[in-house]
C-alpha cells in the first residue's frame, strides 16, 4: 500500500467511529421498536413483529392524543417565545444598553443551575395562579427554557442585518416601523426561523418541567416514553421515540428553505 493510502486509514476508521455513534442508536431504537422476542445472549432480536406497535396506537394508550399534544405544545411555545424574543433581540442588537452583556447572560440563568429545583419552584409558583396541570402553565415553562435559544440567535439575525438597507429605504421615505417591517425584519427572517426550528425541538422532547408542572393532567410524547422505560418496557419506550421523531422532521423540512447555509454563515458575522 503506498503512503496516501496508509493516510486514509485513521481517516476511515474516524468517520466509522463517528458513524457508528450517530446512526448506533438509532439503529438500536430501530431493532428494539420491531422486536417481539429479545433475549440475552442473542445479538440480535430473535421474533420480529408489530404487536408492540399495536399496543401503542390502541385507544385506550392515548398515543395519537399526547403526539398531538406535544406538537400544540411545542407550536405555542415557539409563538410565545418569538413574539418575546423579536423585540427583546432587535434592541439588544440595535440599541445602545446599558449593561448589554450582563443582559445576555441573564437570559442564560436558567441554564446555569440544576432544572429540577427550579422547575419545583416554578410549579409551586403556578400552583399559587391555578396554572399547574394546564396547556398554559407547560407553555410557560418552555418558553423560560426556549427564550434562552430565541434571544441570542434573534439578537444574533438582527445584528447581521445590512443596515445601509435600512437606511435606503429611510432615505425613500419609510418610517421606523415601516423599515423593520419591509427591510430588517425579512433579512432577520431566516435566522428567526432557525430559532424557531430550535425552541420547537426543544420544547417537543422537554420532559423535566412538563412532568413538575404538567402531570397529572397533562401527557406528552416525552412522559409517555419515561413511563414505559420505567416501567422496563424497551419496545414501547423505542416506538414512542420513533413517533418523537415524526413532527421534528417534519418541522424541519417545512422550513428547510428558510435555512441555508449561507444565509445562516451571515447571523452573527
């Protein structure tokens, strides 16, 4: 073997590595979502089937209804939180603030102590409002974890926004509101959608706040599948992951268009 050949060796075996930790665990959810009988010593499931699946989507499992749930959960988050974070990024990107980077990292604060005493606060707080175990109480709660995502990318779009645009169409005769409408806010715009794409996903797998706030009364995908792992069921825990998948993907590609590289290489430059 000659030398440039012996050079890609580590290069394959890396990219196998990073294969396998990639696509590993989804192929693992895969055999697990399909296998009726799987039994240790056997590499492999030894009974294939759908009775699981059957399982999942009877009636009484409440499947169809906790999907339909999470993605009206994850939707509204997304609108409450980019309905908060368009302002909140336009000024700290445009105006002069005072204290602009201690406000910044006040957005990250949920982020930097454990969730599970925070997120027991918080339910003992909307215990107090009757918030607790309703669609607008998890709602909240997302968007406390979501607004971290939505104001530094949208703080992040606004900043990349060609301002001598701005000011052409000032020059023209357009007014402040009439400029960000028609101008800054269309630039802004695919960086605000891959904002969106990440509080959606964000909010559709959050398991921790839903369960302090939202259980009993309310199901998501997320619960569901804890429930089932613990319960030491792998099948149906696998199958509820599978459908975790779905509106992510789906999300994802509904604003595909909104996301190419080379507008988002833009946001924050």
């Amino acid at each position: 073997m000659t030398m440039a050949a012996w050079r890609w060796i580590p290069r394959g075996l890396a990219l196998g590595a990073l294969a396998f930790a990639v696509f590993g665990p989804l192929a693992n959810l895969l055999l697990w979502a399909f296998a009726e009988r799987w039994y240790w010593p056997h590499a492999l499931p030894s009974q294939y089937g759908f009775a699981f699946w059957a399982r999942v989507f009877a009636p009484r499992a409440d499947a169809w209804s906790s999907l339909g749930l999470s993605v009206s959960i994850a939707l509204l988050t997304v609108t409450v939180s980019l309905i908060l974070a368009i302002p909140a990024g336009y000024a700290l990107a445009r105006r002069s603030l005072p204290l602009r980077g201690l406000l910044m990292l006040l957005f990250l604060l949920p982020q930097a102590f454990p969730s599970v005493p925070i997120y027991i606060n918080i339910a003992r707080l909307l215990y107090a409002f009757g918030l607790n175990g309703t669609v607008p109480g998890v709602v909240l709660v997302h968007t406390l974890h979501g607004l971290v995502l939505a104001v530094w990318i949208a703080a992040a779009a606004f900043a990349a926004v060609d301002r001598q645009q701005e000011e052409a169409a000032r020059n023209l005769g357009a007014g402040p509101l009439t400029t960000f409408v028609t101008v800054t806010l269309p630039a802004a715009l695919p960086g605000l959608m891959a904002s969106a794409v990440f509080v959606f996903l964000d909010s559709l797998d959050e398991f921790t706040g839903t369960y302090f706030v939202g259980v009993p009364d309310i199901v998501t995908v997320p619960l569901l599948m804890f429930n089932a792992a613990m319960g030491g069921n792998a099948q149906i825990a696998s199958i509820t992951a599978l459908i975790l998948l779905v509106p992510s993907i789906a999300f994802m590609l509904v604003i595909e268009r909104f996301l190419r590289a080379e507008v988002l290489a833009k946001i924050g430059g």
